[in-house]
C-alpha cells in the first residue's frame, strides 16, 4: 500500500513540475536594452524574447509634458568613416501596449540591405514638436543578435 502511494505521489509531482516547466516557457520576456532619461522625457528599449529567440524590439518612448504624437522613427548607424546612415523604420512599426514594436527580423533585414557590416547604431524618435529623442549605442554580433556594446551585455 505505501508502495503505490509513493509511486502517485512521485506521478503527480511529475505533472505539475511538467505543467511548471511548459507554461514558463510559453511566456513572453521583456528586457530592457537600453535606457536613456532626457530634461522632457525619456526612451527605453526593449527585446521581446519568447522562446529564447527575439520576437520584436520595443521601443517606449515618454514625453513629460502632454502627449505628443510620434512624427518618425529610424535607425541612425554611424559608419567607421563617421558618415551616418539613416534607416527609416516607419513602415514596419506595429502600435502595442508596451510602446512602439518592431518585428525582429524585418529589423535585421532592413539593417542588412542598407549595410552589411557590423556597425553601431541608435534608435532615434522624432516628435511633431521637433523633439528628438535617441536611445544608447546598440550593435549586432556575428549571430545578428542585438547588444549593447558600452556594457557588453547580450540579451
């Protein structure tokens, strides 16, 4: 009799360390990748990761006084000979909850067809009040996995 106990206690420890397990990895994380506080507001972004691979780049964009609308977003990549290149990310932004989403892939996409190199770039909002905000140094590595190079930290 302690027996078969024992081996239903053992079973329905296993389906709820199962059930555990399998919903955790479900979920969508966010980590924030950058941060950067100005006088009028500040820009955070953000990975979206599910399933340990990038889903989308969020990008959170605050205005202290009112709510002024977002006139354009781009990818500012500044080239080793200090030229700056402009990507225009407007057409592919998706309106969230958390902010302004961008598919990953369509991301490295457009960042590959405009430059193939491995180059630092920021992500710049620009308001209709001529307000620009801009995020932290990011870079791709070798596995076009997004970084911030100043700490090193991947995500």
């Amino acid at each position: 009799m302690q027996d078969i106990l024992t081996y239903v206690i053992i079973f329905g420890l296993l389906i709820v360390f199962t059930y555990v397990f399998l919903s955790n990895k479900e979920k969508t994380k966010q980590f924030v990748l950058s941060q950067k506080d100005y006088s009028f507001g500040s820009l955070k972004v953000l990975v979206e990761k599910q399933n340990k691979e990038i889903k989308s780049l969020i990008v959170n964009p605050y205005i202290k006084q009112g709510n002024e609308t977002v006139l354009d977003i781009t990818a500012e990549v500044t080239l080793k000979n200090k030229e700056t290149l402009v990507i225009d990310l407007a057409g592919n932004i998706i309106e969230t909850e958390a902010g302004i989403s961008i598919p990953f892939t369509k991301f490295t996409e457009m960042f590959q067809e405009m430059t193939n190199k491995l180059e630092y770039f920021k992500i710049v909002i620009t308001f209709a009040s001529n307000k620009k905000l801009k995020s932290g140094n990011l870079a791709f590595n070798k596995k076009w996995s997004i970084y911030t190079p100043d700490t090193g930290k991947y995500n």
